[in-house]
C-alpha cells in the first residue's frame, strides 16, 4: 500500500517527466478571457476542442460581452452553432449563464468558485478550469483526460470527477494544479488514450501501476 507521502512524491516525479515531454501544454480551447472560456467550455462538452476553435474564432469576434450574447435571436445564435453537436443545449445553456452574469454579476465572470457554480449549467470541471486558466487561481478541472489518465497512475480510485477533484487537490502542489491538469489531457491525447494506452513506450511507465504496465512487449525480431 503506497504511503500519501510516497504518492506526493511520485506525482512530483509525474510532473517532472511530463514536463519534459509536453513543454507546451496549454489548454485546447481557444479564449482570450473569462467570458470567452466560459462559452467555450459549454461548447466542449462532448465536443471536440478543435471544432469547438473554429466555430469560436468567428463568433467571439462578433459577441464580446455577456449583453451580446443574450441579445443573439435563440435561432440565429442556434444556426451559427449548429456544427457544434447538441446545439440547441448549448444556445440555451450558453444565453442562461450570459443572462445569469448580466443579472446577478454585472456582465463579468465572477473568479469565485461559489458564484461560477451558481451559474446555471456550470459545474465543478468548467468553473474549476474557468478559475485556474482564465483567472490564474489554483484549481484543478476534472475532464475526461484528467480523470482517466489520473486513475491509471493510481492517484485516485474514484470515478466521479468531484471525489477525483478532492484526492488530487491533496497530492499535486498548490501551484502545480493547472499544469498538472494541462500535462495529463496531453499525455491523454498522446499516449494515454482512452481506448488503447501506449504502456509499452509511455514515459510514465515505471510510475504507473495500471495494469497493462506488466504485460509483455511485443516480441522482437531476431530474439
Ligand atoms: S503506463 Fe500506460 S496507463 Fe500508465 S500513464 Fe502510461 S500509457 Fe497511461
């Protein structure tokens, strides 16, 4: 059974070794401020984050403030998001928390996690990743990469993202969460995939209890 003392230390060797390999890990998502991820953010869910940049790339030059979005008619803003896969959700969700921030913030995203969570539509992942990318505060956002990646390194046995959330805020260091959270979704788009996880040549290998770790490389000719 591995001590919380040495799991801290592995997860800093995780982050030393991803670091290395993933020196540009940024967000996928395109924004140049609160507002910009927010929206973002609803538009990433099952979506993927490319598309979600080359819808975005137009619109966030035409709508800047929350009042632009409200005032979009419900079908016209649902026409320019329609690439985008449940869009219809998306136009109400993305007009709720825009009417949201107008009535109760005065058109800003608020940098409080309380009052991001009080917006409707938004959880824990978006408000956590809103927080630690657009605000710069220590937060980790529990996506699907953060979650798989983090269960297969053995830092966590949970599988809902809150609980997730709540075991990695006690092992990865305060001003290591964000990019924590950036290295895992690169190691999980890279190698860590969801379906096939390339154990065999993944760096992390030797820090990584996932079962797969232990099985056999494939032959190699002439041995
Ligand atoms: S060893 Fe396998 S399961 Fe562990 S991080 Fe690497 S790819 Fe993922």
């Amino acid at each position: 059974m591995e001590s919380s003392e040495a799991r801290r230390k592995r997860v800093v060797e995780i982050l030393r070794i991803l670091r290395e390999l993933y020196p540009h890990a940024k967000l996928a998502l395109a924004f140049s401020n609160p507002l910009e991820l927010l929206i973002a953010l609803i538009l990433a869910a099952q979506a993927r984050d490319e598309l979600v940049n080359s819808v975005t790339s137009t619109l966030f030059s035409q709508y800047r403030r929350a009042a632009d979005w409200v005032a979009i008619p419900e079908e016209q803003l649902q026409n320019e998001l329609q690439k985008i896969n449940f869009y219809r959700n998306k136009t109400r969700a993305i007009q709720k928390a825009c009417r949201a921030l107008l009535d109760r913030f005065g058109g800003k995203v608020p940098d409080r996690l309380d009052d991001l969570l009080s917006l409707p539509g938004v959880g824990r992942k978006t408000a956590n990743i809103v927080l630690g990318n657009a605000f710069g505060q220590s937060a980790i956002g529990v996506d699907t990469h953060v979650g798989r990646v983090s269960g297969r390194l053995g830092l966590t046995a949970q599988t809902d993202p809150d609980k997730i959330e709540a075991d990695l805020l006690v092992l990865v260091p305060e001003p290591d969460r964000v990019s924590f959270c950036h290295l895992l979704q690169a190691h999980g788009r890279a190698v860590c995939t969801a379906r096939n996880p390339g154990c065999a040549g993944c760096n992390l290998r030797d820090l990584c209890p996932y079962p797969t770790r232990s099985s056999p490389s494939p032959p190699t000719s002439g041995i």
